[in-house]
C-alpha cells in the first residue's frame, strides 16, 4: 500500500512567513536569534515588561472620544468614565489638529466634526471639568500641533492645583508617522522632528512622569504596512526621536522610559502575538544598545487596539465579533492600555451605543475569560515562540534595509515609504476584490439583500456657532498686550533655535489661539510639502 | 487617424481630512486601467479643485472624502463647477458617505457616490461607461 499523499494547503502569513502545519521544538531552535525568551519583567522582556502583568494591573480601557465642543465631549468622557472606562484618549478635530482656529477659513464645515474642538485653555478646561486627573490618565491624540496641546493640558492641570512633577498621561506627538499615514503634518520633516524633540526635552526636566510621545506603528500598517514594516518603522521613528534626543545631550535614562508604542491589531491572531513579544525583546536590546542602565528604558510600554483597518462597512454587526477577537489578541499579547474600533467606524464616529459595546468588550475579557490570571499564556507554545524568531528576524531585516538606504527620516521626507504602503494597500485591496484574501461578509458568505442600518452619531449644527461664539468672547475678553508679547517671544524662541514650549505655556496661559500659536511657528519653519509620487 | 488621448481623472482630498489610502489605491486601479490621473494631494479648497480641473482640462472630477463633510463641501463644489462652465464632467465622489446621503449627492450634482469598499471594477466599468 503507498503511503496517502496530503495534498497541504500553502499557508502564508501576511508578513511573508511560510506557515508549517505543526511545530515542535527543532522549530523553534532553528529559528533562534540570539535574544532569549527570558521570564516576565525581565530583559529581554519577550513576556511581558512586568513580573505579574495583568494578575497585578489588568490593562487600562482607553477608548478613542471626542466630538463637538469642549463641553459636549465633557459629557461623553464622564458618560464613559462612569462605565468603567480606566483612561481617557482624546480626538480633536481636524482645525485643532492642524493648528487653525474655528473661525479659520478653512476650517469652514469641519469645526467639531471628528472630534473636539480647542481654539484656547479655556476649551482645555472645559473639556476635562470633573475628571479626576490623578485617576484618569488622559491619552491626547495630537500630533501637528502637540507642543500646543500639551502645552494647554499642562497650564489646565496647574491652573488646577495638580502639581506637574507628578502629573501623568500621554501625548500621540509622532510627527513622523503622519507623514506616511493620518496626515495631520502641519511643518516641513525637519522642525516637526524637532518640535517633538523640544516635548521629550520639556517633560524630562519639568513633567517627568508624563509620556511625550507615543510612536504609532498603527497608522503606517493602516495605511498599508505588513505587520513586520509596522514594527520596523515605527522603532526607526522612535529611533529618530531618540538620537535627536540624544544629540541635545540628554542621557537616554532621563527620557526613553516615558517612549511609549501604539499599535494596530487585525490579521491573523498568532502573526499580531508574536510581532508583539519580537518586538519588545527587539526594543529593549536597541535601547540596551544606546547604553541605558534602568530596565523601565528599555520598556516596550504600548497601547494595542482594534484597528480600523480590520472592519468592514458590509454586514456591520460583524465586526463586533471582530473586535472581540482584536482585543482577545491584545491581552494575550500583553498591552498596558486597550482600545477597539468601534462596530460602526467605517460609517460615522462612534454612537454612545457602539462605544458602550466597546468597553463591554474589553469588561468581559477581563472579568469572564480568564486572561488577566496568568502572564503571557501562549509562551511556550512551539509555533508562537518559532514566530516570534521569525518576526524579530524580519523586523530586523526591514529596518536595516531602511538604515542602509539613508535611514528614516531621509525615507519618509522623500516619500519613499508613503509610495511602498499605498503599493501595498492596493495590491492589499485587489485581492479582497478577487477573494485570495477573505472577508466574511465581503467576498464569502455575502448576503445579496444588505443591510445598512446603522445609526448615526448626530451632528450638532449648533456646535459651530457656538465654538465660534467662544473663541469671540476669549479674544474679546483676554490682555491683547500679553498675547501679543507672548508670541512675540514664541517667534523668538523658535528663531533662535531655542525649545518653544516655555514660551508656548506662555502664551496659552495668555489665551492665545492654536491657530496664532501655529501661525508663529509657519513664519519661522514653513510649512510641508506633500510628495505626490507613488 | 487621430490618436485618441486617454481619459484623464481627477481626484481630489478636499477639506482637511488626512485619510488617503482611498484615494491612492484608486488612483492607483484607474491608472492600471489606462486613465491619465492627477492626483492633488491633501487639503485642497474647492476652488483649487475647480480651477486645476478646468486648467487641465480633465474628464472626470473624483473627491474623495471620509471626514463626514461631504455635503457642505458638495454644496460648494456645485456652484463652483458651474460657475466654470464644468457642468458636462463626470463627478464622482467616494469616502465614507453614508447611504441616506447619497440621494442629496446626486441632487447636488454628483453623477456617482462610491462608498469605501467599492471594488475597482465597479468604478472601472462606470468611468468607462460614462465617458464619451
């Protein structure tokens, strides 16, 4: 009798890795890179960056607000927060993003609409009304104008009686992610860099707990990324901000423990477990390799999320299901903090319902499913431990590809990387069109009669006249001379080359404008280019 | 014989809206079709749209939008088109546009809204349908 030939399906995984239908322990041997898989909390921190993790501290639940005015996103926080929600992440709207006032032009048909907007401190402060801050860690999602926003957030806290030594929480202020996806980019690549380097600095010496930048591999694989790019250029970013960091004379203890990683989680479960556990034994080794001494450096801090990316707008209430799974990855992945994409975002910003569904989510992972008992429950695991060599091994490959080619910061100023995922994204998007890559719901198990009923999230028409009514009464009511000193002094600090921020807090406490505030910079810096060729 | 020129498309990122994934992998489809595309990059007024449209002489205006600001910007886009005298083009929208909007698109002026996820093909088949 000949032995029955098995005709084995080819499994590859979106990162190029050839999946083998069983794993043992040769596999894992062969595929071994030097960096040991280790014990939770210690380096290389493949487990996890703490000893006990979630047995100690689940995972803080931060999901993704903001919407109309100050006042109305107020109301949404609170709405969350007395649901359990542990932290607070901020969205703005495009104006403030981009640093333009409401009352801007341009910003005509935008005010409020993807997320809140904040002309001056007095927005800051309604927005944050009741909100603990010393409970409630407060995530900002500004990049363009973070110098700006972290500057409003730090005169709200003291104008509060927190004091800044002790004040935590997370600013987004990864400019050059932005220019490969999201786009909020505002100054050419070089003074963006260092307006992120005038934040690390700031916080390291005056608000030393607060984390000054969150480098996001999120949106450069939601722009079409691989999981293992997605990891690779967002530690060459990281690396970027580091050595300018550096080259100011900081020591790499004073900021590269406050570096915090946001992360996007769709595809395969098993390829987002292992890019997670490579890429925090890969980055305590390059941190390790900058000559730091405390472990918490070399910490792979992140929030990993449901991303956008994974949804689809056929068959809606699918991707509730898909959120679960997002966020099943994240906890056996080991995040800090969580947030899912809610069920409805490829239609609209988030009803109350959807965002509700959100935070049930992650509660009942938490409290049925048993993931917050024991550290990093897949290691061990054959294949789980071959892919994690095997991610670490491409991640490494893709960066040093980048570095050999003139690092980073060259690429994504030439547009280099913005070319090769908006390629990917394509071919990406041609092979859910032609079915080799499936969605359910999409192109298999389609139902001919959709259904579309999805609410949506209402928009105010009166938000608009009343944030426009607002900055009015500001720049009514505020000490012209001080503001115009205070830019004044802004122009000068950014002219001499000088870190912007003390002037900034300045002239925010003076209740300047983001747009006079963004204007002051565009004079000394100009503004971006976009490189059209892909 | 005259050579006939390939059609030429324009798409635009008008607003603010950052998100251009979109736009470039259909921009990407509609040059692996044969069409000529300009594409304008972000933040774009509606009367830099018009007036590259008119300067360029293009067949077909594509906005791409996902930020929830369609219609105040369709509103503008409508006069503007006509005050250019651009009323015979093809005008296609695409973004995140929810379906109740759709109607008012087409009101505006709007000859085709393709939602996200819309395949290549759909759009394909529609330019060259619809183009003399």
């Amino acid at each position: 009798m000949s032995p029955k030939k098995l005709d084995i399906r080819p499994v590859v995984l979106e990162s190029g890795i050839d999946v083998k239908p069983t794993y043992g322990p040769d596999d894992v041997a062969a595929s071994a890179t030097g960096l040991s898989v280790g014990e939770p909390g210690d380096y290389p921190f493949t487990r996890g960056i703490h000893r006990l993790m979630y047995r100690a501290r689940p995972w803080t639940m931060r999901q993704y607000s903001g919407f109309g005015t100050a006042a109305d996103t107020n109301q949404r926080f609170h709405y969350l927060i007395e649901r359990g929600q542990t932290g607070l992440n901020v969205a703005f709207d495009l104006p403030s993003q981009i640093g333009l006032d409401s009352d801007d032009p341009m910003a005509a048909g935008e005010v409020g609409r993807v997320g809140m907007a904040v002309d001056t401190l007095a927005d800051m402060e309604t927005a944050f009304e009741g909100v603990d801050l010393d409970k409630i860690t407060v995530s900002l999602t500004i990049n363009g104008s973070a110098t700006t926003m972290i500057a409003m957030y730090a005169a709200m806290a003291e104008k509060r009686g927190y004091d800044l030594q002790s004040l935590r929480g997370t600013a987004q202020n990864d400019i050059l992610k932005e220019f490969v996806g999201r786009s909020t980019w505002i100054f050419p690549v070089e003074p963006s860099v260092k307006l992120v380097g005038d934040t690390i600095e700031y916080c390291a010496q005056h608000i030393p707990k607060y984390s000054p930048v969150s480098v996001c591999g999120y949106h450069i694989r939601e722009s079409g990324a691989n999981p293992v790019q997605e990891m690779a250029y967002a530690f060459l970013i990281a690396k970027a901000y580091t050595d300018h960091s550096l080259a100011r004379g900081l020591d790499i203890d004073e900021f590269a423990g406050r570096l915090s990683f946001n992360f996007d989680i769709h595809g395969n479960l098993f390829e987002q477990v292992a890019k997670f556990r490579a890429g925090r034994r890969l980055w305590a080794s390059i941190v390790k390799g900058y000559g730091a001494k405390n472990p918490k450096s070399m910490w792979l801090r992140m929030i990993a999320g449901g991303g956008g990316g994974g949804l689809t707008i056929d068959q809606p209430e699918n991707n509730i299901a898909r959120g679960a799974y997002y966020a099943l990855i994240s906890a056996l992945s080991g995040t800090q903090t969580m947030a899912l994409c809610s069920y409805d975002e490829a239609y609209t910003i988030p009803t109350e319902k959807a965002a509700r569904i959100s935070l049930r989510t992650m509660q009942i992972l938490m409290h049925e499913m048993g993931l917050t008992d024991t550290v990093d429950p897949l290691g061990g695991s054959y294949y789980v431990e071959t892919l994690t060599n095997e991610m670490e091994t491409r991640i490494r490959g893709v960066m040093d590809e980048v570095d050999a080619a003139g690092g980073i910061v060259k690429a994504i100023g030439e547009g280099v990387i913005q070319a090769q995922v908006a390629r990917q994204a394509y071919e990406y998007e041609k092979g859910v069109f032609d079915g080799t890559i499936k969605k359910v719901g999409v192109n298999v198990f389609r139902e001919e009669e959709e259904d579309h009923d999805v609410s949506y999230h209402p928009v105010n028409a009166e938000d608009t006249a009343r944030q426009l009514a607002k900055v009015a009464g500001v720049r009514a009511a505020r000490d012209g001379a001080r503001v115009e000193s205070s830019l004044a002094a802004l122009k000068e600090a950014a002219a001499g080359g000088d870190n912007v921020m003390p002037a900034t807090i300045e002239a925010v406490r003076a209740m300047a404008t983001v747009g006079e505030i963004t204007g002051v910079l565009k004079s000394v810096y100009g503004a971006y280019q976009e490189p059209l060729a892909f | 014989m005259m050579t006939q020129r390939r059609p030429r498309v324009l798409l635009a990122k008008p607003g603010l809206d950052g998100h251009d994934r979109g736009v470039k992998v259909v921009a990407l489809a509609l040059r692996d079709a044969g069409f000529e595309v300009i594409y304008t990059g972000l933040r774009q007024s509606p009367e830099a749209i018009v007036s590259i449209a008119a300067q360029e002489a293009v067949d077909v205006i594509g906005l791409s939008i996902l930020s929830g600001s369609h219609l105040p910007i369709c509103e503008r886009m409508r006069d503007l088109i006509a005050d250019a005298g651009l009323g015979d083009k093809v005008w296609i929208v695409g973004g995140n546009i929810p379906y109740g909007d759709r109607p008012k698109l087409e009101e505006l002026g709007v000859s085709r809204v393709f939602p996200t996820g819309t395949p290549f093909d759909e759009i394909v088949g529609y330019l060259k349908e619809h183009l003399p």
